[in-house]
C-alpha cells in the first residue's frame, strides 16, 4: 500500500449549514475515525481527487498532516467511505480510517485479469463476474491491485476467488468458490432460433375482476327494475277490483 502525505485542517463545529459553507469555500467536511473517537477535519478537493484517481486509489495509506500543530506525531488512515453529489459526482464529504502500521486492515482490492483465455480464441464467451475481493493483511503488505492469469482457461472453465495468488502475508476473506471468470461456449444460430420459438407467447390480457363484477350488478339492477314496476301495476289491479 503506497503512503501519502495529506495536509488536513481541524474544524470544531458540525452540521448541515456549516459544511455547506465550507464547500463554498472550496474545502470537503471530513470525519477521522479511530481509537474509540471521532476528529472533525476539512480535505483539499484537490489532493483528495488526486489520490483517489492514483494508482493505488481508495487503498493509499494517508499520512496525516494537522496545519498548525507542529511537534505531533502524524497519524495514518485510509479513506473509509464518500459521499458524493448524484448529479456532479463530486465529493462532499469523506469517512477516514486511522490504522496502526503493525495492526491488520481489512480492505476490498481490484482484481486485474492478464492474458486472453484459450477458450476465447476458440470462440467462447468470457464472461467476468467479479472484480474486487476482500483481502486482510498489514497496511504496508496490501496490494494496490491482484493479478490473475486466465490464458489457460477453456470453453466451458471457470476461475475461482480461491485460485487467485497471494503474497505473503495475505489472507483472502470473499467466499473461495466464487466464479471471477468463466469461458462459455458460444450459442449458434440454430440454437438461437430454437430458443426464441420456444419462448412462451405473448400472454392473453387478463380478465378484469373488478369490471366483471360492476357489469354482473349491473345486469342485476337491469333485472330488478322490471320486477319492480311489475309489483307496482299488480298492486294497482288489486285496489281497482276492491
């Protein structure tokens, strides 16, 4: 993991407003986490965009730097977590980690594929599920990204998270048997054709239950009505004969 010195500024106050305003002032609300509390800083967007977009990205070792405190020791952390805006994709706030440079970190690491499987120069189709595992291990040992080597690979083989090499002092924590790559055979057209005729045809529209039922009472009032101007002029008869 490659270690980079980051100047930060501590902010004492918090809130909705106030980290409002310091992004006007071209500055990101940060929250630096560890040791059982919680430090209120303010980032460079400049510095911050920097490292994310490096080599190591997201998994860079950030070494601390307070403006104004000097004598004081620096503290190490990585980006832990960010918020950005859904329409600009900037950053407005970030989550920092402190770690310790002898305790282990859990972190999630980009899998990088090399070579192009034998199965696709034959025609298959590589189909890639997974591009980033769980990994533990000292900050110092932490890759910035794990290549894998697939030139092997046939029509219808598969590549599990539990075949990918480590170095050492690495330990993998994502389930062994998930599939990162796969090679299927490739689907010719007179399978294609019988795929799709064999597909379900277009379903008939379904009988409305609701409209049924008015038109059935409907039916019943039609009826009714009848029935009840027949009683009327029975009634009438009635009285005339008394």
């Amino acid at each position: 993991m490659q270690k980079i010195d980051l100047m930060v500024q501590k902010r004492e106050i918090s809130g909705k407003g106030p980290a409002r305003q310091l992004r006007m002032t071209g500055r990101i609300p940060a929250v630096l986490y560890g040791a059982g509390k919680s430090t209120r800083v303010t980032l460079n967007p400049v510095d911050v965009h920097k490292i994310v977009h490096s080599k190591t990205g997201e998994n860079t070792m950030l070494n601390m730097k307070f403006e104004g405190e000097t004598g004081k020791q620096d503290r190490l952390a990585i980006f832990k977590d960010f918020q950005k805006d859904p329409i600009t994709d900037k950053i407005l706030h970030v989550d920092l980690f402190e770690i310790s440079i002898d305790k282990p970190i859990r972190v999630r690491v980009h899998l990088e594929m090399v070579g192009n499987p034998i199965g696709v120069k034959e025609g298959g189709i590589l189909q890639h599920l997974i591009r980033e595992v769980e990994i533990e291990g000292l900050p110092l040992a932490i890759p910035a990204h794990i290549p894998f080597d697939v030139s092997s690979l046939p029509i219808g083989g598969a590549f599990h998270v539990d075949e990918i090499p480590l170095v050492e002092g690495i330990t993998m924590l994502s389930e062994g048997r998930q599939v990162v790559v796969s090679v299927a055979a490739p689907i010719s057209e007179e399978k294609l054709t019988a795929l799709l005729e064999s597909a379900p045809k277009e379903a008939k529209e379904p009988e409305v239950i609701g409209k049924k039922k008015e038109e059935e009472v409907a039916e019943g009032k039609a009826e009714a009505k009848p029935k009840k101007e027949e009683a009327k002029e029975e009634k009438k008869e009635s009285k005339a004969k008394a």
